[in-house]
C-alpha cells in the first residue's frame, strides 16, 4: 500500500516555495495586458476567489487576480464571472465553497452534495417563511422565471416583503429575500449577474450549460475531487489545511486524502514543526527561488487559514476589521506584502475614490529583513496598486516604521 513506511522530510523553507508556486507566485507577471488566458491560469493555481462585501480596498475576490498578475482589467474578471458569449463563454459561478466564492463553471456539479444536504435540512427560519407565506417559493421562482436576471429588492417589491425582518449583525432579511437565498443555497437560483455588488438571481439553466447542468457526481467522488483541488491549490498542506479550502468535514475529508495517497495522488510527508501530518501533491513544484513582490488582501486564499500562514511564513496575521478601534494593532483592513517568497511587511490601506488617492494609513516592516529595500518594493507596488484602481496618488499616514521612508519614496 502507497504511503506506509518512512516518509520523507521537507524542510519548512521548501514548503513554502512549494505552497507559493501552487498559487501562482513563482510565475513571472505578464509583459504585456493579461489576458483571459492569464486569468485562467491563475484560477486553475486558486481554484476559486472568495467574494466579500467589504469594500475598503477593493473587493476582495479582484485582488487575488492583481497580486498575481499586476495591472488587469477588474471588467476582464467581470465579464469571466457574470456574462456570457459563444465568444468568450462565461468561466465562474458562485457558490458556497471556501465560504461564498466564484469557483469554475464546471466545478457546479462537485457542490450538488451540498446544495442537497441544504435542501434536506433547511434553517428553521427558512421553513417558518414557507409556513408563513404558503405558495412562496414558487411565487419566487416564477418570478425570476419571467424578470431574471432580479435583485432580491426587486422580487420584494413584486411580492411584497412578507414578513417581518429577520434582523441579524450585519442584514435585516425580509421572508423574501431569506427564501430567494435558500434558492441560492440549494441550487435552484444562482448569480445571473451582479449590479455593482447587488447579486441579481436567475435560474441556473440561463447560467450553467446543459453539458454542466446535467452533471450527477456521488458525494464520495466530489469530496475527493475537490479535496484533490485542494491539495493543488496548497502544494504541500496538512488535512485540517485541506479541508478548509472547501469547508468539508472532517470524516470524509480524512477518507478522501486516505484515498489520494492510495492513488498516488498526495505523498505523505513530514515538515518539522507541523503537528499535523503534510501532504505533498503529486504535480507540486519546489522552485530553488522565489522572486517578486505582490500584495495580499485578506481574503487571499495563500493566507486566509491563519495557522498555516504562521507555519510556513512565521508571520503572526489577524484581520482586524471586527476588533473595536483601540485595540487594533496594524489596522482595519491590513494588506500583508510579500517579497521574494517571505511576508516582509503589512499596509492597512483604503481607496479614497472622492480624492483619487490610495491611502497608506499604517505601514509596518516585519523583523529581520532589509528595511530600506522593503520600503523601496513596497512603494513600487503601492503604485501600481494605485494606477490599477485608477487612483492618482499614494497617500503614506503616520502610523508605523514604515510610514517616514514610504511617504519619501511615492512623492
């Protein structure tokens, strides 16, 4: 049996040129526009591009793009996620993977399990609408049948709101808008198209191809698949590493890394000083560098599972945006920078679009590396960064050792 015996030793150095050339970063940014052809590359390094509506920055699945491509067209991406043409056919859905992302038109399937195992356990709030609002969901459906692509908004004002609120932290969901995301959730309305950040419903058949639709994959197959998306999108990872690239439990995420190191498909491996036993994919590189610089937002999917970014960078990193003002240490919104295959720096950083500015509002070196080559890379990017949201300036604030040589450096 494959993978019983000694496994062989990985130093942490390795692992992480590893896990950087699976999410693109040992690859040279284009010369030229990146193309569609660079943006399918870099999605097949990712796998997926998490969304959030945090919009400090930039939303957060355009990001991922820039930090490994540098200046693209954000309407490229656009056109990739909400459009399609026999031209240029449409290349990502959304759904829920690692939390509510844009994964491959052709990985819909591979969530079937997951929509079914919604279905069969509704929230009690979604079944207390239905008991509420007889009829609803069909009264949604054939709403969005006749007017999709439709903003929740729109089918309340057709329907009514019914209902009163549900009101949470951060929503106040009307019967409405609660059913038309369990639609989403169960995969019988998708994302037609997006109005800004406002999700539009349609039905999946004007969105998905029949050739997809009409995919069935058994449970067992789509959580070894996407446990194998992965492993590729990590390089070398642990399980807990592995399953949380696509939220799947623990029990069947063990079976299906068991039956990948049965198909030669991961290699156990030992990484000193993880606890966790590693697993190194069967088509990982291990570059003997590497080089450039890009910054991460905090939904980068090299770095959102915290832990293993401080197993392979030895880089402490929390978001900031739920603790209460006093209490930040870097900021609201921190951009780690990377730097020739090390995390060197973090930047909290909002666009002021009203003054065209990208706004440097803390700017911290990390320990042990060349301060004054840090902040040269460092302002380099932010100017890109800059021209890329179509901002005139970087503005450096005070807040960090960084700030003094930055606010030199992009006058």
């Amino acid at each position: 049996m494959r993978g019983v015996g000694v496994t062989r030793t990985i130093e942490v150095a390795a692992a992480r040129r590893t896990a950087l050339a699976a999410q693109g970063f040992a690859d040279a940014r284009p010369d030229t526009a990146p193309t569609r052809r660079h943006l399918a590359r870099t999605l097949r390094r990712t796998q997926l591009l998490q969304l959030d509506s945090v919009n400090v920055a930039v939303r957060a699945h355009y990001m991922p793009v820039f930090s490994r491509l540098g200046d693209y067209d954000r309407a490229m991406l656009d056109e990739a996620s909400w459009s399609h043409t026999a031209r240029r056919p449409r290349m990502l859905v959304e759904y829920w993977a690692h939390v509510a992302s844009m994964v491959p038109v052709e990985d819909w399937p591979l969530f079937r399990w997951r929509m079914e195992r919604i279905a069969a356990r509704p929230w009690e709030q979604v079944a207390a609408a239905e008991r509420r609002n007889p009829g609803i969901v069909d009264e949604v459906l054939e709403l969005v049948k006749a007017a999709g692509p439709i903003s929740a908004g729109q089918v309340e004002r057709e329907l009514g709101a019914r209902g009163e609120l549900r009101r949470g932290k951060w929503w106040d969901w009307s019967d409405v808008k609660l059913i038309c995301e369990h639609l989403f959730d169960v995969g019988r309305l998708t994302t037609g198209t997006r109005r800004g950040f406002e999700r539009l419903y349609d039905l999946p058949e004007r969105v998905i191809p029949p050739s997809v639709l009409g995919v069935a994959v058994p449970e067992d197959e789509a959580v070894r698949t996407l446990t194998e998306r992965a492993a590729i999108a990590h390089g070398i990872a642990t399980e807990p590493d592995l399953r949380d690239y696509y939220r799947i439990k623990p029990e069947p995420s063990r079976r299906a890394v068991a039956e990948l190191v049965e198909a030669g498909r991961l290699e156990p491996v030992t990484v000193p000083g993880w606890r966790h036993q590693a697993y190194r994919h069967a088509e990982a590189r291990t570059p003997r560098a590497v080089t450039g610089r890009a910054l991460l937002c905090p939904f980068d999917p090299l770095i959102w599972e915290r832990d293993r970014t401080e197993r392979l960078f030895g880089f402490h990193y929390r978001i900031e945006i739920y603790v209460p003002e006093p209490k930040r240490v870097y900021g609201y919104y921190v951009f780690p920078f990377l730097l020739d295959g090390e995390l060197v720096a973090r930047v909290d950083l909002k666009a002021d679009r009203r003054a065209g500015a990208l706004l440097v509002q803390g700017a911290f070196a990390e320990p042990g590396h060349d301060g004054p080559r840090v902040a040269s890379e460092l302002a380099a990017e932010l100017r890109l960064m800059a021209r890329w949201l179509q901002l005139d300036a970087v503005r450096v604030g005070e807040r960090g050792d960084l700030a003094a040589p930055l606010s030199r450096l992009v006058r």
